[in-house]
C-alpha cells in the first residue's frame, strides 16, 4: 500500500459510520443495520437537509386545508357572488327607474308626509355615521340669541346649553356662554309641531320662559329678532349671535340664497353660522352612485344627497371660518361668518 492510499484509509476510518456508505453497504445486512441507524430510513430522493428532525419517526409534516373548511369557504364565495350580482342587478333597475322620473327641483313638500317617520328613518344610518357626536360638538357652540332655521323633527335640541353662564376660556378671558333665546324655524308645519313637542318634555324649564319660539317659515323669509333680544345695531332690528342648520341646505329649491339671506340678519362681528351638511363627495365613484340615484332620492325622501355645499357656501358670499369633511367627502360641516365689509 502506498503511503497516499493508507493515508485516505486512515481518513475514512476516522469519519466513522456516518461517512458515505461502501459500495459493499449496497446489499443490507438486517441484524448490522439495526444496530447501527437509529432515525427513520429516507424516503427515495429525499433531500436529508429538509427533513424534520423533531418530527415523530412515521409520521409526514403537511398542511392540508380540511374538506369541510374547503366546503364551507367554498360555499360563502357562491353566497357573495350571488349576493353581489344581486345589489349590482337591482342597481341598474333603480337607476333605470331613477333617471326616467320627471322630479321637480322644489321637493321640500315631501317632508309634510314624512314627518312622522323621519326619526326612525334617518336614526340607524346617523348611529352608524356617529353624527349625534358631530351635531352634539356642533351645536354646543351656540351662544345669545340663536336661531335654528330647517330644524325638522328636532334632532338638535338635546345638544343646546340653554341659559346664559358667566365663563372663563382656555386663554383666560371672561365671558358669557349658552343660548339667551331660541328659535326653531322650519318650511314645513308638521315639522315644527314635532320640534315644539319635544322641546317642552327636553326643557320644560325654559319652555315657560318666553325665551322659545317654534316658526312654521321658509328660512328666506326669517326677519331678524327684535331689538330687545339682541345687540342690534342700526333702526333695522337685531341680530342673531349664532344661526344652526343641520341637513337643510339639500331640502331647499335655493340654497345659495337661503344661507346669503342668513348672512344679512347674523351679528356682523361675533355672529357664526353653523352647518352639518351632506352632498357630493370628494369620490368621483361615489358621486356617480349619487348622482345616478338622485331623483328617487329626492322624489321619495324631499332631498338632493348630489349637491355640492362647497359651491353653495361659495355662492352664498359668507367668510369660511372653518370646514371640514367626513364619510368620504359626504358629511361638511361649517363654521361661517358675514363678510367683513
Ligand atoms: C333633511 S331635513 C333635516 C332636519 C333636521 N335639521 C335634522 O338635522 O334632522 C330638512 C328640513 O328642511 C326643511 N326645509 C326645506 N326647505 C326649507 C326652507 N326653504 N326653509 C326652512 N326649512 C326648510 C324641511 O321641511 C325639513 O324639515
């Protein structure tokens, strides 16, 4: 034997048992290979670097979904698709129908026969869209002699702070907060009626005041209150410190002209208005559903969900004191004032 060959012999005796097996190992020899492997033989071609060491001799590591899993999933696509060919089929019917209807722009009559199912129509959608936390923010805010113009079934009068408080803001100066008057002023009587009589079981207190007044009145035609109320200035009567509408502007057949009027009996200073509006969205999607579904919207329900409030509040010439948007673009809400001349 040469010196290199008894060197490798030398080597592969060294490495053992685990070594790559000898042409002679092809032939198993059943008592030697007991005793000499002790993990479970490979399957053929299997790679040994992938095998799971911690699994259990025997055993196979796959993930298989069940049958039954497969099935139900199966089974809540088909329910989906049906669902959703159902809506989308159902959607074209509805806009097939929507945009053959002849609906005049002034559908504001409609809420004299809705009145009486307004609250549950509009109560789980505003739920779902938190707008009670919206309006409550909102319409805190009024202070002096207030008027609410389109108040509708009075979804607002639980958020009023009636009554005049002494009070200190967060910069430290003095001042009065809460409602001195309130005016609650909608086009349609049945409306109003419903306001009133919420309003004495809310605040039975201030109801006997003389400090509340309900108007059945187009909110174009509201005077401005009489001078004792308010901090009038000029022979012309006074004016409202704080002026409230909430889902209004998209009942009326002149928005733009309604709000301008309200600009011109505001207090011209410290006097705001302030909106909760719907309209278009900032989703040209969105504002094609809107759109293509609006005259059954309006003919139904007595509004036109499709208006753009920017453009009417641009329109109207009142300042922007502050704006802004929810629920894709839907829900504006507005802090106005009178354009300092
Ligand atoms: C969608 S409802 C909103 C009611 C309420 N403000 C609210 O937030 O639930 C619209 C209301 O505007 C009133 N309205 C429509 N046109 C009006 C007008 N020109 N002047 C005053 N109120 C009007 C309707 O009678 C109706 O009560």
């Amino acid at each position: 034997m040469s010196a290199s060959r008894a060197g490798r012999s030398a080597l592969k005796a060294a490495k053992g048992p685990t070594a790559a097996p000898s042409r002679t190992a092809k032939k198993p020899n059943p008592g030697a290979a007991s005793s000499r492997h002790t993990s479970p033989p490979l399957p053929k071609r299997a790679n040994p670097h992938l095998l799971n060491l911690n699994a259990a001799p025997g055993t196979q590591a796959t993930h298989r979904v069940p049958p039954r899993a497969m099935t139900i999933l199966g089974v809540s696509v088909l329910a989906m698709s049906t669902y959703c060919g159902y809506l989308y089929t159902s959607y074209r019917r509805e806009v097939a129908q929507a945009q053959s209807m002849a609906v005049p722009e002034d559908v504001s009559d409609r809420y004299n026969h809705t009145a009486g199912t307004f609250d549950a129509d509009v109560e789980m959608s505003e739920k779902l869209m938190r707008l009670g936390a919206k309006r409550r923010e909102l319409v805190q805010r009024a202070r002096g002699d207030v008027l609410e113009v389109s108040c509708g079934t009075g979804r607002n009068l639980e958020y009023y702070e009636l009554g005049e408080k002494r009070m200190v803001d967060e910069k430290g100066r003095a001042g009065v907060r809460g409602c001195r008057s309130v005016t609650f002023v909608d086009l349609s009587p049945e409306m109003v009626a419903m306001t009133r009589t919420k309003f004495e079981k809310l605040h039975p207190g201030f109801a006997g005041t003389g400090r509340v007044e309900f108007r059945a009145q187009d909110a174009r035609d509201v005077p401005p209150p009489p001078r004792p109320h308010a901090q009038g200035q000029g022979g012309q009567g006074g004016y409202y410190d704080t002026i409230v509408q909430t889902m209004g502007l998209c009942s009326m057949p002149d928005p733009a002209g309604a709000l301008k009027h309200l600009g011109t009996i505001t207090e011209p200073q410290q006097g705001r208005i302030l909106l909760i509006e719907h309209g278009r969205s900032h989703y040209d999607w969105l504002n094609r559903v809107l759109d293509n579904l609006a005259p059954a919207h309006a003919d139904r329900h007595g509004c036109w969900w499709n208006r753009d409030i920017g453009q009417i509040v641009q329109a109207s010439g009142l300042e922007v004191v502050e704006e802004q948007r929810w629920h894709f673009g839907t829900t504006w809400r507005y802090v106005l004032r009178p354009r300092r001349q």
